[in-house]
C-alpha cells in the first residue's frame, strides 16, 4: 500500500542551498520560537510576581519566571540542531550553547535553595522547592542539548545499519555522564518531594506533591536523552523503541492521574494548587514523549505519518491554555485558583517551545 503524505512546516522547505538539510528562514522562526517563550515567561511572571504583595503573587510570579530557563535550555537544544543541519555548526558553538543552557539550570537550582535559605515564610518554602525543581529539569534539558551535539550522526547511523559503531560517537564515559545527569535529577527530586510530604504542613504538601511531579517530568527527559545517546552510538534496537516511549507515558499518565487523586478525593484549598499543577506537568510529559515517539518511529522504519507528530506539543499547549482560562474564571471567586491558572500558562508556553523542537527533529530525521 503506498501512502500519500503532505510535508508539515519543517520539512516543506527543506530545498536550501549548500547541501543544508533545513531551510535558514524556517531554522531562523524555530529558534525564535522558545525565545520568544521564554520572554512571555519571563515577563508575565514578573508581572504577576510585581502585582501584589501576598502569598499567591509570590508563589505564581517566581514559578512562571522561572519557568522561561527550560525555554532557555530548549533554544540551546533547538541551536545545537539546526545549525547542524543547516551546515553552521562550529566548535565555538559545540562549547558555547550546552555552557548557556547549563548557565540557565544553575540559575535555577541556585536560586530555589538560596530563596528556601533565606525566608522563613510559606512562600519562600513553596516558590524556593519549585524553583529548585524547575533547575533540576532545566538540567536535565541541558544535557538533552549536550547530547544532541552529534546529532548528525543518527540520520547517518539509520541509514548505516544496526551494527556498525561511527567513530566519531560519544566515548563510554561521556555516555554514562550523559545518563547519570537527569537521572541523578530525577532522583533528587523525587526523594526531596517524597521526604517533604512526610510533614503534613500545608506548604510541605503543596511543594512536596510538585517536587515530586517534577521528577516524573526528569524521568521522561531521561528517555529523551537515552534515545538520543543511543541513536548517535548507534546501539538504538528494538526494546528501546518500545521502553522509552513507554517510560515517558507512564511517568505523565502518573502526574495527571496523581494529580486527579488530589483534586477528587483530597479536595481542599490546599491541595487545588499542586493538583492542577500535576495535570500541568503530566501534560508536559506527553510533549516530551513527541520527540522520543519520533525518534522511535523513524529509526529504520518509514512512517508516513513522521511529519503529523509535531501537532502533539501543539495540542498539549492548547490544553494547558483552556484549562488556564478555566482556573481564571475560578479564581475570580477562589484565591485557591490563582496560582494553577498562572502557572499552566507557563506550561503552555514550554510546551509550544516543544513543537519547535520536535519540528526540528521531524525535518532532520526525515531527511
């Protein structure tokens, strides 16, 4: 059966001279993208973190402004891939891209611990632990940049066979620094979320619940990075088309799932708040999992339907905002609600800084 398939964006203009695999405009709006994103964060978190001066503003304010450092990590990841596709990619830009989006993670991490330090109020325990958090994926989407510095090589490796190793790959240890990063990530997060629920406290409850989300959205990274690695090294088989996309559905259909939990047999104004956010980050997951699905399905495979995946971020994004625009109706009569709807918004925004990406990907994989 033969199939019939239109091009999306990023593989319709692919007739670039040179011998560039992407077209340079269409490479110019997909770095744009999460920059674009990750200003929107920056400056409606500072707005909101700006327009008042109680517990919700702070919270909602310092996780929305933070969250532009994953846009931040994702344009460098964005970067490192077009460049190389578009045959502009130099050894100052191998060195520079991962250090600014390593930069960006530790501005995070840095910042939560000095905030969870340095107050002694609710707020200061909840924006710092989140924060922290938001660092810790920041991180892990660092590495996924670091990792995608020989990316090249995996359309190569597709069309080279099972088997034969490329000489210019990772060596045995970059490898296993690149998988311990995130998973170190998700593991700090997911013990630190889970050690702070064992206090009951209000604050502890609604930090712990999202540090914790925040470690399932580590893990999914962990995919991303494992299927990346694994293609350049060549060593991508069978199992791993079938785990890693797996991994990363598990992990959101958890946040979601767990974030049900809290806000149909736990309600209380508490709880609304991570609640959400866990949907939120669930969510985010299934965005993660349209860059791992794609790497899986075109590895040595053709799939037709390769260049529909980026409508998942896209979709993903659209959800984040409508359900926004529902906890902005809420929170009119509710405070409860403020927080939720400010941050989905954010939630919103990396997850259509994903669609880049995964268009990125689209348009290099296929080629």
């Amino acid at each position: 059966m033969e199939f019939e398939t239109k091009p999306c964006l990023a593989s319709s203009y692919l007739s670039y001279p040179k011998g560039a695999i992407m077209n340079y405009w269409i490479s110019v709006l997909f770095r744009i993208i999460p920059l674009a994103m990750g200003v929107i964060c920056l400056a409606y978190g500072w707005y909101i973190w700006d327009s008042g001066d109680n517990a919700n503003t702070y919270v909602a304010g310092h996780v929305v402004l933070y969250l532009s450092i994953i846009c931040v990590a994702l344009f460098t990841t964005a970067a490192t891939i077009i460049r190389q596709l578009i045959h502009t990619y130099s050894p100052t830009f191998r060195t520079v891209l991962p250090t600014i989006a390593y930069a960006a993670a530790a501005a995070g991490i840095i910042g939560g611990l000095v905030y969870i330090s340095s107050g002694t109020t609710a707020e200061h325990f909840v924006a710092g632990h989140v924060v922290f958090g938001l660092g810790l994926i920041a991180a892990c989407v660092s590495t996924v940049a670091l990792s995608s510095t020989k990316f090249i090589l995996i359309p190569e490796n597709s069309k080279a066979g099972p088997g034969k190793r490329p000489q210019n790959g990772f060596s045995s240890g970059m490898v296993a620094l690149l998988f311990a990063i995130p998973i170190i990530c998700a593991l700090i997060a997911i013990l630190w979320g889970f050690d702070i629920l064992r206090t009951a406290a209000a604050p502890h409850t609604v930090a712990g619940h999202v540090l914790t989300g925040i470690g399932l959205v580590c893990v999914s990274l962990v995919a991303l990075v494992a299927s990346v690695v694994r293609q350049i090294q060549n060593t991508y088989g069978e199992a791993d088309r079938r785990l890693w996309p797996w991994l990363v559905i598990i992990m959101g259909t958890i946040d979601i799932l767990w974030g049900l939990y809290l806000l149909l047999f736990h309600y209380s104004p508490v709880t609304v708040a991570p609640g959400f956010v866990l949907i939120g980050l669930g969510i985010v997951c299934y965005s993660i999992l349209s860059k791992v699905l794609l790497l899986a399905l075109v590895w040595r495979h053709p799939y037709p339907l390769a260049n529909r995946i980026p409508l998942i971020p896209v979709m993903t994004a659209l959800i984040c905002l409508f359900i926004a625009a529902f906890l902005f109706e809420a929170a009119v009569t509710d405070p409860a609600y403020m927080v939720p709807a400010r941050v989905m918004v954010g939630l919103g925004a990396i997850c259509f800084t994903l669609f880049s990406i995964v268009s990125i990907l689209e348009s290099g994989t296929s080629s």
